[in-house]
C-alpha cells in the first residue's frame, strides 16, 4: 500500500521527524476561502507518484490570488497518467541544502540498505549514474529493530565530508536517520524515502517530501497505524494505482495474478530470449513453475528463458475463468509459450481443458494472437477431460495444432517445460521468418 505524502508525513512526524506544517489538504479551489493561510505555502499535487515537481505538480504561492491560481490550474492537470484530485497546502521553508535518504529491502536477499547523499532534491537514479561517489549506501544483513548509532554517524560523516556546510545538522542527520529507521521497521514498510530532507536556512532539518510504501501482507497488523492517520485498512485505493494493466485486469475477474517483468505495458522484448507465461494449478504450483522454467532456462537454453507471471486459480475456476486466465496471458505483449498444469485438488481437470480450449477456439475465430500451450493434467474429472481434448483435437485441428497436454503422469512436468521451450524457440523462428 502506497501513501499519500500527507499521511506518509503523519507518520514520520510521530517517529520524531520534523516535517512542514500542513495546513490542510482541499479537494475543491472554494475551500481556500476558509483556510489560515501563512504566506508562503507549498501547493502540491497528492498523486501516488514521484517526479510530480517536473510535471507541475509542486508550487510555491506567496499570496492568496497567486494560490487560488496555482490551485485552479492544478486540479485540472494529469501527471503521469494520474488526475490531480487532492492538493496538499503547507507552510514553506526556507532551503539551503536538500538531502536524499531512504530505506528499502532488497527483493533478491531481504536485506535491509539504507542510501543517503548529500545532492538530494534531484531522482537519486541521476546521482547514481553521473555521480556514485555522492552516494552512501549500506545493507544491513540481520534485520535489526533499531539503528545503531555508530552506523547512522558514519553516515552523517560522510555527508558532511560531501558538504562541510551540513556539519552544524551532523547530529540531527545521525538522528532523523534513525528515526526513518524506526518508522520503517515498526510499520513493517518496504520503502521510506525522503527527498529532498530540506536543511533550513536557519538549520533545522525538515522532511519535505515523503514516500512510504507499507508490505500488503502486514497490514492487518498495521490497522492501529493506518487509523491513526486516517486510512481506512480495508480499503483498496492505493493498491490499485500500484497493479499493471494486466494485474488490474486479473483483480478485476477474481483471481491473483502478478506481473513479474517490470512496466509489462511498454515492455522491449529480448529477440533471444523465450518469454513464457503460467497458468499453474494453484499457488504452490505457480511458485514451483517459476522456478523450474528458470531452472531448465539455465540448464539446458543458456539461460534464455523468462518467466513472466505469477498466477493462481484460487481453487476451482468457473469455465470462463478458466478461459479468462488464457485469454489475459495470450494478450500480455511479452508472451511467447503458456505452461500450463493440474494437479488434482479441488479443481476440475474437465472444466480447465473445456475452458481453455474455448479460449484457443475464440481466439483463433476472431483472429486474436494464438501461443503454443504446453501441459499437463492428472485429478478430479480425468476420463472427461480426456475423451474432451481428443473429440475437440479431431473437430478443430487448426486451432488446436499449438496445444500440447500430456493427460496423466507418464511425463514428469520438467520434461513438459522442456518440450514446450524447445518447442516455443522452434515456434518463434519460424514465425520471426514468416514475417520478414
Ligand atoms: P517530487 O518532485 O514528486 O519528488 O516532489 P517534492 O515534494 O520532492 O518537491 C519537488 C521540489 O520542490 C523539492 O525537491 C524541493 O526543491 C521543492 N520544495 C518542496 N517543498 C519545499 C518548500 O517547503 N520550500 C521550498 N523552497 N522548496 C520546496
Ligand atoms: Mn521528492
């Protein structure tokens, strides 16, 4: 779950942060009449994305006609694909100097890293790129509750040997550090970023900006949090601005479905590489079919297999889930191959094959991109399924010709996954020729 900078700001303040004095957030430029207003105040777009200082979204007002402007022409403007519906007003600060400081977990070895420069104010991506040497970083291995101080004085050393200015805030910088700490281990967040941390003229050290992103799976141990701050638990609001099209599209017909490639939508394939999508028989599945189409990627294809998704069923799909969940991975730019498995449970192997043989035969009637399918079903209703797949390969062989499923255990499922990247690599050559 996202935050909005306003409530991520609450809840750094209670962390012991110094943060700007809000003084309201409006929805509507009327409610500007009624607001104590003390010049100069900071109007800015409450969008659940960053960057919106370029995009317009962060304005100083040093007057009441010059505000009511800022604010009229702000809520008529888009960033970044986000409508302005919410406006935050603060009281200004002065700036000398804007720190960058966040804390994050790494999602390949759940360590902790906390980054920190002294050319804050700017996307940390350009310091990284044209300056590394400005930027601290350190990753903590053991998860530790609180911040020790000699970890957050090394980083405040550092900043000041970046800019000798920042040594009268020393001490506050140690601090504030170990207050994001803090904030960031006891709500259980996957991001805590602020930038910039503004250094006043008169030397206080400010949050100006705030980003926090809480883990989804914790939150129902964060509800007292989130209350606190005025955020229902339950609600959907910031995760939806979070998902993918495609991710959007799954929440939308009922079942889980993750994107594991970044920015799916604009998404450059790599000509050398297969790009495979799942439809497993269950979570557990899914997790395993990740894994072993990058096990057998690396074994035996020189490591040029991409699983794209994460999916599950959610325990006995409807046919036309069934059919969805093809149709979704069939329109998805990236895909290359579907593998797709049953494994008994609770779901029907009849049902599955039923579904997504009306999928292929849809597709292939209204001329939507068809994908091989590789797969395997063992379970419940195995006679049905089978004597289905056979009648329907006899009746429509040409939608069919991609379809691949092995019915019963005579194949183990890594020699199924190696047949269909075998088979998808054959498949995009071909096809790759066909259209020079
Ligand atoms: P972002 O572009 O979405 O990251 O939005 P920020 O909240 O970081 O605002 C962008 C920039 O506006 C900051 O880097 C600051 O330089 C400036 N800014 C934000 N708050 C204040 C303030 O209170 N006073 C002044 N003078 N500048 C501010
Ligand atoms: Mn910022």
């Amino acid at each position: 779950m996202k935050l909005y900078e306003y409530e991520a700001k609450q809840i750094f303040e209670k962390f012991g942060l110094a943060v700007p004095k809000q003084i309201a957030t409006i929805e509507n430029v009327s409610e500007l009449e009624d607001l104590p207003l003390n010049f100069p105040i900071m109007i800015k777009a409450m969008v659940l994305i960053g960057g919106r200082g370029k995009a317009g979204g962060i304005k100083k007002a040093n007057n009441i006609e010059e505000a009511k402007k800022i604010v009229n022409e702000m809520f008529g403007l888009t960033i970044h694909g986000y409508p302005i519906k919410k406006l935050l007003l603060e009281e200004a600060v002065d700036v000398a100097n804007e720190i960058y400081l966040s804390i994050t977990t790494d999602p390949a070895t759940f360590d902790l890293v906390i980054v920190t420069s002294a050319s804050g104010g700017v996307d940390i991506e350009e310091v990284a790129k044209n300056k590394p040497e400005n930027i601290w970083k350190k990753t903590l291995r053991d998860n530790p509750k609180f911040l020790s101080s000699d970890i957050s004085n090394e980083a405040a050393d550092f900043l000041v040997e970046k800019n000798p200015d920042l040594n009268v805030v020393k001490e506050k910088l140690s601090n504030a550090m170990i207050s994001l700490f803090s904030a960031y281990q006891q709500s259980e967040a996957k991001i805590c970023e602020i930038n910039p941390l503004i250094v006043t003229t008169d030397n206080q050290l400010i949050a100006a900006d705030a980003k926090f992103v809480l883990d989804d799976n914790s939150l129902y141990r964060q509800a007292p949090l989130l209350k606190s701050v005025g955020i229902d638990p339950k609600s959907k609001r910031h995760d939806v601005s979070e998902q993918t099209k495609y991710e959007a599209q799954a929440y939308g017909i009922g079942f889980p479905f993750l994107d594991l490639l970044e920015n799916p939508e604009s998404f450059q394939k790599d000509h050398d590489k297969l790009y495979v999508g799942l439809v497993p028989g269950g979570a557990g599945y899914g997790i395993f079919s990740i894994d072993e189409v990058v096990n057998i990627g690396n074994r035996y294809f020189d490591g040029k297999v991409v699983p794209i998704n994460f999916m599950d069923s959610g325990g006995g799909p409807s046919l036309s889930d069934v059919a969805d969940m093809f149709h979704l991975l069939m329109d998805h730019p990236a895909t290359d191959l579907i593998i797709t498995s049953r494994f008994g449970g609770i779901s029907s192997c009849d049902i599955f094959i039923q579904g997504l043989i009306m999928s292929l035969r849809d597709r292939y009637i209204s001329k939507r991109r068809m994908i091989p399918v590789f797969g395997r079903m063992v379970g419940t209703d195995l006679a049905a399924a089978r004597a289905f797949l056979e009648k329907a390969k006899r009746e429509s062989p040409d939608p069919l010709k991609d379809l691949h499923i092995v019915v019963g255990n005579q194949k183990i499922m890594a020699d199924v996954i190696k047949d269909g990247i075998e088979y998808g690599f054959k498949n995009k050559k071909h096809l790759e020729k066909g259209e020079n």
